[in-house]
C-alpha cells in the first residue's frame, strides 16, 4: 500500500468522522452522502479538475440552486422539475467549467427531503467548508510526504 493512499484514507475517516460528530452534536445537518465522494476525490484522486476548489464550491452552489427551484414545481410536476435541475445543473457545470459530480445528487437530496432553504443551505456551507480545510491540510502533507519520499531515493 502506497503512503499516499494510506494518508487518503485516514483524511476521509477524520473529515467524515468528524462532520458525523457535528451534525450529532449540534443537531444541524453538516453531513450529506454527496460529501462522501467529494472526500474521495479530494483525498483519493487530488489531481483531477472535480477536486479544484472552484470546482466543489461552484457545483455545490449551481445544483444547490437548481435544487431549490425544483422544489418550487408545482406538486404534480417534481419528477420533471427534478430531472430538468439535473440536466441543467449538469449544462451549467460543464459550461463554466467547474463539474464536481457529487453535486449533482443535490436536487435529489433536496427533492427527497423538502429541506428548506435556511435549514440546508447554511449547513452545506460549513459542510464544504470543512471539507475544504481539510484538502488543503492534505494537499500540503501530502505534497510534503511526496517529496520527502522522492528525495531519500
């Protein structure tokens, strides 16, 4: 097993772990199930374009959106609303270049649990937020693992 990935794992663990213990804590939703492919793209594959910062904030932000103007459709139209805010949430992150595929569940998510907009939107801010900080404290381990570890050989 390579250091690289052993580090990946345990960053995943700690962040998840630690969003988990917040939302427990705090009663206050901080921890959604697109957050779990964000923490393996970020940690696990650090060098693809959906791991940029732009990226995770600007798809969250688009699909979050997109999202709660599904949950606007009339009752007898959600399935349509909700599989135009995909495909439009999908159009939008292509065009600004900034896709991060765990976005898109969002409008599901939203859609599933008629979350409203105070509830959700502050709480997945602090949820990026945290997740964010912890990419940067990865990304500078392991860069500094990295090239430690190129340097003895």
């Amino acid at each position: 097993m390579k250091k690289k990935h052993l580090l990946a794992g345990l960053f995943a663990a700690f962040t998840i772990g630690l969003l988990s213990y917040l939302t427990e804590t705090t009663h206050h939703l901080l921890l959604i199930a697109p957050f779990g492919a964000t923490s393996c793209i970020i940690f696990g594959l650090p060098e693809v374009h959906a791991a940029r910062v732009r990226n995770i904030v600007f798809g969250y932000l688009i699909c979050t959106a997109l999202g709660f103007l599904a949950l606007a459709a009339p009752i007898n139209m959600t399935s349509l609303a909700l599989g135009c805010a995909i495909g439009a949430s999908i159009i939008l992150m292509l065009t600004f270049d900034v896709v991060h595929p765990p976005a898109a569940g969002i409008p599901i998510l939203l859609m599933s649990t008629q979350y409203d907009i105070l509830f959700f939107f502050f709480p997945l801010t602090i949820g990026i937020g945290i997740l964010l900080v912890s990419q940067f404290v990865f990304n500078k381990l392991a860069s500094h693992s990295l090239s430690t570890s190129s340097s003895e050989s």
